[in-house]
C-alpha cells in the first residue's frame, strides 16, 4: 500500500519544470516531426500559396500595367471639285510610359510587397508551431489525468481489497466496506471520463497534425529547477521579444509598404503621357503621312482624393504599429509575471501536496488501528490525491508557459 501512495507522490512531486531547449526536450515533441508534420499542414500550404501570390503581385508591380496599344482607322475623303473620292487609313501604336520617377517607386514599392511576402510567411510558420503546441499540452494535461485516475484507481481497489479481506475476518464494519466498494466505483467514473477526454485530446492534436507521437508525461527525475529571469534580464528578453515577433514585423513591413504606396499614388497626381507613332495614307495613296503623337491626362480632384486617402491609409498603420508595440510589451511583462508566481505557487503546492500524501498516508495507518473511520481516511485521500493532480496540472502551465515563451524568443523550434 505505502509504495503505491509513494509512487504517486512521485509522479508530481520528482518533476521539476525545465528551463531551457535541452530541458524542454523531454516535454516537447522532437522538432524533426514537428517540421515534417507543419510542412503538410493545410495553414502552411496556403501560406505558401499566399506568399507566391503577392510575389506575383511584386512583379507586375515592378514591371507596370502598361501595355502597347494599336489604333486602326479608316475614312472616306470626298473632294467636290474636281469630284473624288478617296479611301484613307490610319495606324497608330502608342504605349503609356512611366514619368516623375515613378518606375523607381514601383521597383521599391515591389521590393517591399516581396518582404511583406516573406514576413508573412514566416509569420504562417510561426503561428502554426504555437497552435500545435497549444494542442501539445492539452494532450499532455488530458494523458497526465488519465494516468492519475489509473494510480487513484488502483489505490482505491487495494484500499478494497484490504477492507474486504478484513471484513470476512469481522475486522471491519459492513458500511466500511460498502464506502470502500464506493470509492472503487467512483474511481471507476473517474477513471472513465479521463479515458475519454485524453483520447478526445490525442485524436484531435493527432488529426489536426499526423505524425506526431503519442504525448507522454515525462518523469526522468534530476531536471534543474525553473530559474526565473531577473529584472536585469527581462529587459533583454522584451527587446528580442520584439525584435522576433513575427505579428509586429509583418505589421511594420505593411505600414512601410503603405507608406510607398502613399508615395506611389501622391506621385500620380502628375500624369504620365502617352507616347505613339502613326504612318496614314491618304488620298488612295498618294500622300504618305508618318508622325509621332503625344497626350496627357489632365489630372484633378479625383487624383488628389486618392492621394490623401492613401497618406491617411499609412498614417493609421504606423499608429497601429505603435500600439501593438505597447500592447506586446505589456503582454511580455504579464507572462513574466506569471511565471513567477507559478513559481511561488508550485513551492507553496508542493509543499502542500508533501503533507496531505504524509497525512493519507498516517490516516491510512490510523484506519488500521482504529483511530479513524473510513469516511475520514476516504476523504484525507481525495484530498491528497487532488493536490497531487493539481500540482502536475499547475507545473505542466508553468513549462507551457515557459515553452510558448521560448518559442516566441525562436530558441526553441527556429523552424521559419
């Protein structure tokens, strides 16, 4: 009976969170499947068409939408004196060219849609790892209940075996027994419903991303305590925070690339012009006309219009810049936060946890000898077993905190 109830305090007391990539390891999937499995994931494979998509679109930037125009005409010339008639025809190629610098716009405004593109993209990557790892730990958690509901049951069906064996002695009560059958049945529910969330949980991280295997807790023991990041530190960790945060990157590659656009449209206020050559033959012939025309579209209110609308456009992004900024810096000091005081409540749990098992443990003896009755061993049992459930619960949040965390800072899973 003790090794049993030890064995269970050791499954949440003898696994202490990890800290780095090496450490993290053993929580995590190995990141050779996790780049094989996002690679055929449908989000990467249309991120991928998307990024291919404003590359194209980059291109016939950079190359402009003009093209080279044929004109055709015919006419009739009537002369009244002496009365003729004439066939004449006209034909005429023109081709709108880019003026005022604008090709040089359009080759930067190109340049930074084939950023946009690849942040983007990267983004795509990175967005995925997190959704998977979400998916990961929900496993996890599900697999680590239905383990404990397997010791918790197995507990409670010695604790009857022992009653029952007692009881056909006179040792004990029939009550007693009855409330230790009950306690098996309750496990058995228990038992159940945790069967049934963690195969709910593994099928969908499964059928979400195949390939992955089978979520297991980890319980090497020896793993180095969580060591928080200090104040020192933190300020370092925000600024890379920042700095590899795939959201505001792509955020400030859009705003720079509305700002050309800006630029772009305010410079078509001066209108390019449309250069063409014409050969016509007139009089059946016998004149040979051959020139070269040029025309100008007369801008006005609508291009101006344009142009404001457009500077407007780029002015709410930079704000927005700014403000996703601030709000992530907020968001990494709140995870800062609380992975500290995950660590102070995992100490004060733990310790906790340490005295209730000690206490099931001394009113299990106490039962033997008489000292408690069922009811009281049956409920320092319940709560020794729901500590220990809820420790592993709350140290399985703070290495998924810290997980996510490192996957933000890219040192762990680097795969974009």
């Amino acid at each position: 009976m003790k090794s049993l109830w030890q064995w269970m305090a050791l499954a949440c007391l003898c696994v202490p969170p990890a800290w780095g990539q090496a450490d993290l390891e053993a929580w995590l999937p190995p990141e050779a499947q996790v780049r094989a499995t996002l690679l055929q994931s449908p989000a990467l494979q249309a991120a991928l068409s998307h990024r291919e998509a404003l590359r194209a679109r980059a291109r016939a930037t950079e190359v402009e939408s003009a093209e080279w125009g044929l004109r055709l005409s015919e006419q009739q010339r009537r002369v009244q004196d002496p009365l003729q008639r004439f066939r004449e025809q006209v034909v005429q190629v023109e081709r709108p060219l880019r003026a005022w610098g604008k090709a040089t716009l359009d080759a930067g405004l190109a340049e930074q849609g084939r950023e946009v593109a690849r942040i983007g993209y990267a983004d795509a990557w990175h967005e995925t790892s997190r959704d998977l790892m979400q998916h990961w730990f929900e496993a996890l958690r599900s697999a680590r209940e239905w383990q404990h509901a397997q010791a918790v049951r197995a507990l409670a069906a010695t604790l009857d075996a022992h009653v029952q064996a007692r009881l056909r002695h006179g040792d004990v009560s029939s009550l007693d027994a009855s409330l230790a059958r009950a306690e098996v049945q309750r496990a058995d529910a228990e038992l159940a419903l945790a069967q049934a969330q963690a195969s709910a949980s593994q099928t969908q991280l499964l059928r979400r991303y195949p390939g992955l295997p089978q979520p297991q807790w980890p319980l090497e023991a020896g793993q180095p305590a969580l060591r928080i990041p200090d104040a020192r530190e933190v300020e370092t960790l925000r600024e890379a925070f920042l700095g590899h945060h795939h959201g505001l990157n792509l955020l400030r590659a859009q705003a720079q690339y509305q700002q050309r656009m800006a630029e772009r449209v305010a410079r078509d206020r001066l209108p390019d012009p449309t250069v063409g050559v014409f050969r016509s033959r007139e009089r059946a012939g016998v004149e040979q006309v051959q020139g070269v025309s040029l025309a100008f579209a007369l801008s006005g209110d609508y291009r101006a219009a344009l142009a404001q609308a457009s500077a407007a456009d780029a002015l709410v992004l930079q704000e927005q810049v700014q403000q996703l900024t601030a709000q992530l810096q907020g968001e990494f000091e709140a995870r800062w936060q609380l992975l500290r005081h995950q660590q102070t409540a995992v100490a004060a749990l733990e310790a906790a946890t340490a005295s209730q098992t000690l206490a099931a443990e001394k009113s299990f003896r106490a039962y033997q000898l008489g000292e408690h009755s069922m009811t009281e061993l049956v409920q320092n049992r319940r709560l020794a077993q729901t500590q220990q459930l809820e420790l592993a619960k709350l140290k399985l949040e703070q290495v998924k905190t810290w997980a996510l965390l490192q996957l933000d800072l890219h040192r762990i899973w680097d795969l974009d």
